[in-house]
C-alpha cells in the first residue's frame, strides 16, 4: 500500500538549516559558542556547591579557583570550553 508524504523537502531544508546554524567553524560559530557559555553555567555552579558543603570550606583557595574558562577552537575543528580549576587560577 503506498504512502503519500507531504512536506519532506521542506523537512529536509529545516534540518540543513539546523545543521549549517550549528556548524562551529562556520557561520554558526557564534551559536555554538553561545551554547557552550551556557551549558556550562549550571555545571559551574554544581562544582561551586559541592567545594563549599562537605568539607567545609577551609581556605577557599579551590572554591575560589574554579572558573569557566573561554571558549577555544579545537585543532581537529570543533568548540570546546573548560570548567573547573585551571593552572592560571591556582595560587
């Protein structure tokens, strides 16, 4: 029994413009980097509440320490972002 589809070349052309938005070398650059500023926030601030709880906070040097850094291009192409505690910022 065949089946009559409507609307899948526009389908396809959705999800061609996804896919070049998302691009991250691309014109999408400043979307994936706005994406990676954003999804690490919520982890940043996991990281925060598990430094301050248990143990207590004694110095707070590591609580201090823990930052998100910028967002950096990959040498095999790509976005990538890093949380936590980074050489520069430790005394």
């Amino acid at each position: 029994m065949p089946m009559n589809v409507d609307g899948l070349d526009h389908f396809m052309t959705d999800i061609a413009g996804m896919a070049s938005a998302m691009d991250a070398d691309g014109a999408g650059a400043p979307t994936a980097k706005h994406i990676l500023e954003e999804a690490a926030v919520p982890i940043h601030q996991q990281m925060k509440a598990n430094a301050s709880r248990n143990p207590k906070i004694i110095s707070g040097k590591l609580h201090g320490a823990l930052n998100i850094g910028k967002v950096k291009r990959r040498r095999n192409g790509g976005k990538q972002i890093t949380i936590g505690v980074h050489r520069k910022d430790w005394d």
